[in-house]
C-alpha cells in the first residue's frame, strides 16, 4: 500500500446540539489531515525500460517504434516510475502530496424560511488548502496553488420547488518552474501537462514532463519529443441528487458532492502497449459532500414559554425535527482506494432511522 497512497496524522473534532427555539449551531465538525502522498509508482504501466516485443504504436511504422523502444532504455527507469521520476524515498517522489495541512469543515444549522415561521434545514461544507504539490522534490515539480477556497451549502425547506445547492468552485493556478501553466475554475475546468520522450539521446535520463527537461531546464525549441501520457488536472464538476421521502416523516432530502481536484494518468495513441485502461491511475482530493432533510413546510420550532399562571399550551401535532441526540449527524468520510484517494466532509440532517439516499460516487 506504500507504493499507492500515506498518510500522515489525522485529528477529528465533533459537536452537536439541539435548542428547542432553533437557534444556534446543531452540528460543528472539522477534520484535519497533516500529511499525504499518493502514487509512489504506478502499477499499470510496465516497470521495466526495454519494451522490445511489447511496444506497438497504432499509428506509427516498426521504424518509428523503435525509436521509441530506443528512447525508453535510455531512461532511467521504467515507464511504472514514469522513466525513473518517481520511487524514491518519502513523499517527494510521488506523483501528489500535500506539503500542508488539509482541513475541512461541516456545519448543520437551522435558517429561516422568507414567509414562513418555520425553518429550512442547512448543511454547509468547506475546505481549507494552501496547495497540493505534483513530483515534489524532483525537476519537472509542478505546484497545484489555490486561490480561491471551494464552499459547498445545500438548503432544505422541506419542499422541492424552494430547495437550494449553491456551489462555489475553486480557483487552482498551477505552477511549473516559476511559471504560471494556466488556471482551473468553473469555466477552464480542465488542463492537461503532457509527459513525453525525447527522440534524441537524453543526457539526463529523464522524461519530459510539462515544458522542462530532466536539467530542471526549459525545453529548447527543435527538439523532437513524443507525448506518451498527459497528466490531466480537473475541478470536479458539481452533483445533485434529491428524493421526497415519507419516513420517519413526509419531507424533502436534497444532496450534493463535488470535488476540490481531479488528477488522470492518461495514456496517448502514441502508447502502443496493450489492455490499457482508459486512466492510467486517478487520484480525486478534497470531496465535499452536503445534505439536508427537512419535513414538508419546514422545521416546526418550540413557542415562547407562557406565564406560569395561565395554563399550559398545547403540543403541536406537527412533525418535530430532532429527538435530542443523534437528529442531526455531521460526519467527516476519508476513503482510499487503489489508485484514488477522496477527502471529504459529509453533512446530514435527519431524524433517527431516517430512510438514506444513495451514497454519491465519484464522477
């Protein structure tokens, strides 16, 4: 598991409470992730450098092939290591890592409603992140910068028509040798870095990854190169799901998950090896999930107390919101997995034995 993901130390902090007025803070929980690093190697691809017998362009003839071939033994390493880039000791030889803290944070609280004496229910996610860096510590590192933290509020009123998801997307700016790459935000949601081979003797023995060398060097213009894979950085796009639910009360169930970043090993045509999957190795970091279940009409909240003279008011027969403990639940999800790693914040607002919705998937 070394060669896929680590992960360092993890620190976890949760609250509730209930107020029959409504008011205040129901659920207040955060996570804190010191450190990771994921893709030490990646397991698809070969781990030797001679491909002879093995490669097998589509799109070019056996001459061109092995130049290819011939390329590839001159690195230092097997293409699973992305020609000798990544293997080494700790986190800076992989492909991702954090080299800050990590920190999220669900919050679940009840909000009024315009026209109405009831309450919504609202689950609301954020991440807070300075950076993620790519192949840290060696010449091609690229620095995944963000600008603008990602916010993720879903509001239930107990009835669709009135239910909200509001999303604000990051702003990543990634960073290579000094110089800006290109931005990734909700209108430029994806960019690609390729990773190619000089088709020339390489004198550091190394791939070229982005615009630089080996040398740590810009790539001088003439050189001839061939794109084997891209490393393709995407902001994850926003996903809804909501359902009308009857038990343990009539009601609205409203939820949504996004990511902060995406990260594909893709292959290109130029990758004559065969049974390839169509990604290579995917890492997905920084998932926020929110949702929010509230009765139809709204959360029915306790009166003013009366006068101890007069005498006593009646309950209200209407769907109450929160039995003490365990009505609302704010629970923060870290899941890894073969070549893909999530972080994220999962808000619910619920009763007890409430029905779930379906568990989100990555996109």
């Amino acid at each position: 598991m070394d060669t896929l993901v680590k992960v360092g130390v993890l620190n976890g902090r949760v609250q509730a409470q209930w107020h029959d007025n409504c008011t205040g803070t129901i659920a207040d929980s955060s996570t804190e992730l010191a450190s990771l690093s994921a893709l030490n190697a990646i397991p698809t691809l070969p781990s030797t450098p001679d491909l002879t017998g093995v490669f097998d362009a589509p799109n070019l003839d056996p001459a061109a092939d092995q130049v290819v071939i011939n390329g590839l033994k001159n690195l230092t390493g097997g293409l699973s290591t992305l020609g000798g880039v990544l293997g080494g000791q700790g986190s800076t030889s992989s492909l991702l890592s954090l080299p800050n803290t990590l920190s999220a944070r669900s919050v679940v609280r009840l909000v009024d409603i315009p026209g109405s004496a009831n309450k919504a229910v609202e689950s609301t996610s954020t991440l807070q992140v300075a950076a993620v860096k790519l192949l840290a510590g060696t010449p091609f590192e690229l620095s995944v910068n963000v600008v603008s933290q990602p916010t993720l509020t879903v509001t239930s009123t107990g009835d669709k028509a009135t239910s909200t998801v509001r999303y604000t997307a990051p702003i990543l700016e990634v960073v290579q040798g000094g110089k800006s790459l290109g931005k990734l935000d909700a209108a430029n949601p994806r960019l690609d870095v390729p990773i190619g081979i000089p088709l020339q003797n390489p004198v550091d023995k190394l791939p070229i990854i982005g615009a630089l060398l080996g040398t740590g060097q810009t790539l001088p213009a003439g050189l001839s190169k061939l794109d084997l894979g891209v490393l393709r950085l995407s902001v994850a796009g926003l996903n809804q799901k909501s359902e009308e639910s009857t038990q343990p009360f009539k009601g609205f169930q409203l939820g949504a998950t996004a990511r902060l970043l995406d990260l594909q090993v893709l292959p290109t045509d130029a990758l004559g090896l065969p049974n390839l999957p169509s990604a290579l190795a995917q890492i997905s970091l920084g998932e926020q999930v929110a949702r929010a279940y509230a009765p139809t009409g709204g959360v029915v909240c306790a009166t003013a107390a009366t006068p101890p003279q007069a005498p006593p008011a009646p309950q209200p027969k209407g769907p109450a919101l929160a039995y003490t403990n365990a009505a609302y639940q704010s629970v923060p999800i870290f899941w890894t997995g073969t070549a893909m790693l999530m972080i994220g914040v999962v808000l619910v607002a619920a009763l007890p034995r409430r029905k779930r919705l379906s568990p989100y998937k990555a996109g």
